[in-house]
C-alpha cells in the first residue's frame, strides 16, 4: 500500500487495519476539538500518536516502521472502514 494513499484514506473519515506477521494493526485520524491526530497501533493493545502523518510513518516502536510493513503487505492484508 501507498504511504500517500494511506493517509488520503484516513483523511477522508476512514480508518484502515492491515494484518502484518501475527498482529493486526489500525491506523486512524483522531479529530480533535482544536487539532487534529494520527494514531497507529496493534489493534488490541496501545497506539502511537502523532500530530503529522511522518511522525507515525517512520517510527520503530514495534521492530519494523509503518512505512516498511506498508510496502510488505499485499492488498488483500488491508481493511477499509
């Protein structure tokens, strides 16, 4: 999946979920009342949060970045809400 995809997907209300190894993680965007947020995580556990879409992208907290399994996964791992 496209990184630029990804976020006009989230842009536009969705939220994505993608299956990666043995996990599965979402990512969305959070409105806020004077801001806006990205958060990315492991469904069922805790989520990094970043007011840029880059601040989420590039980040190692689970091994790998966003950015890296985006490019590993097929369109058939991928879930639009």
């Amino acid at each position: 999946m496209n990184a630029s995809y990804l976020k006009d997907l989230l842009w536009t209300g969705h939220e994505v979920e993608f299956d990666y190894e043995t996990h599965r993680y979402t990512i969305k965007l959070i409105n806020y009342r004077s801001t806006t947020e990205y958060a990315f995580g492991r469904k069922w556990g805790d989520k990094i949060t970043s007011d840029y879409f880059d601040g989420i992208l590039y980040r190692r907290d689970y091994g790998v970045s966003l950015y890296d399994m985006l490019n590993e996964i097929s369109s058939s791992d991928v879930y639009v809400y």
